[in-house]
C-alpha cells in the first residue's frame, strides 16, 4: 500500500466531505495511529494505513450505488481485513458508525458485499469460508 502524506490524508477528507455534502448528509470519521499523529503534530511525513475497519465500516455504511467504487473498495478490504462472516461486517458498522449516519440500505449493501466477496474466493479456489 502506497503511503499517505498529510496533504493526500486531507485531499481524501475533503473528498469526502463535499460527497456527503452533495448528499445533504454528515458524518464523523475517527483518525488513529499512525495518521493521526501525522495529522495533528506533523510527526511523521506520511503513514502506510488509516484505520481499515473504520474505513470498511464507513463505506459499508453509506450504502452508495453500483456507480460508486465502494464495493470493490469494500471487498478489498474485507480481504486485506481477513473478515469470512456476514455479521462481522455488520458489528463493524454498528461498531464505527452511530445509526443516524447510516443509510437505511446499509444491511443490503453490507449481505450483497459478503456475496461478492464469497462468490470472488470460491472462484479463486479459497477456503475457510
């Protein structure tokens, strides 16, 4: 994973926030280790992750539609998180984000992700489902 300075970290947020905003929806994003310490003292020049279950969390909780990248965003990091269970993925969400934040699809999005990523190890020929 390629890593993050402070500028992109930001750039990123922004992003996120004109998104949200454009939905007339807010939201909260929590920063942790690595980035945030390069976010709020300047520590470090850049860091290699943020927080990953939050992020997979915030994505699954959007629930935006098949236009967005964030379904394969989502079993990518479902990959990279080793998640095998459905209802991890749904105690992430409750986990990261408050109810108000979610979008009332969420549940769909989140069993459509655990299809996807199911049906994507069958075909690579994983096992431990």
């Amino acid at each position: 994973m390629d890593k993050l300075s402070k500028e992109d970290m930001l750039s990123h947020f922004k992003e996120i926030n004109s998104r949200l905003e454009s939905m007339n929806r807010t939201g909260e994003i929590f920063v942790i280790g690595g980035a945030a310490i390069s976010l709020a003292f300047g520590g470090r020049d850049a860091t290699e992750d943020i927080d990953a279950e939050c992020l997979l969390a915030m994505k699954l909780a959007s629930a935006r539609p098949d236009t967005s990248p964030d379904m394969d965003d989502c079993l990518l990091l479902m990959e990279r998180l080793g998640i095998n269970e459905e209802k991890e993925l749904h105690n992430l969400v409750e986990l990261y984000t408050d109810e108000k934040s979610r979008d009332p699809a969420y549940r769909y999005f989140v069993t459509e992700a655990h299809i996807q990523y199911y049906q994507r190890r069958i075909e690579e020929g994983q096992k431990g489902i």
